[in-house]
C-alpha cells in the first residue's frame, strides 16, 4: 500500500509528489479534515419504509434489478 499527500478542490484531486503507474488502479481517498458538503444526503432506515415500496411497485412487471444495474451503466 502507498500513500500520497494532495488536495481535493472542485472534483479534482492534484498530489503533492509524482506516480507513474503501468495500468490503472484503484484507490480510496481518505479526508483528514471535516468537511462540509452542500449536497449531503443520507437515508436514515427510519426514512424507509418496505411498505410504502411495496405498495409503489406492487404493478411493476420488469425485473428491478436489472433497471437499477441499467440506471447506473448509464450514470458511467
């Protein structure tokens, strides 16, 4: 494992020293600060309600799983 040291600033992080690297990689990206964010969203399981998501597909025919897994292909 390597850390880097950089700064996150409007989507993009820029590190303080160089890495060149043969394939890409993944990595995780830790913020030592506390910050604050605008578009904070949570969902509490107190906001969940399986009834209430029953009774909203209960005429759904199509395999939900599949919508999800298409919804999010598109948001790549």
């Amino acid at each position: 494992m390597l850390s880097l040291i950089g700064t996150y600033k409007d989507g993009y992080v820029s590190f303080e020293q160089t890495l060149s690297v043969v394939k890409p990689v993944k990595v995780i990206i830790t913020f030592l600060e506390d910050i604050e964010t605008s578009d904070e969203i949570f969902l509490q399981l107190s906001d969940f309600s399986f009834q209430e998501a029953r009774q909203v597909l209960k005429n759904y025919t199509g395999s939900f799983a599949d919508t999800i897994i298409n919804e999010r292909r598109k948001e790549l």
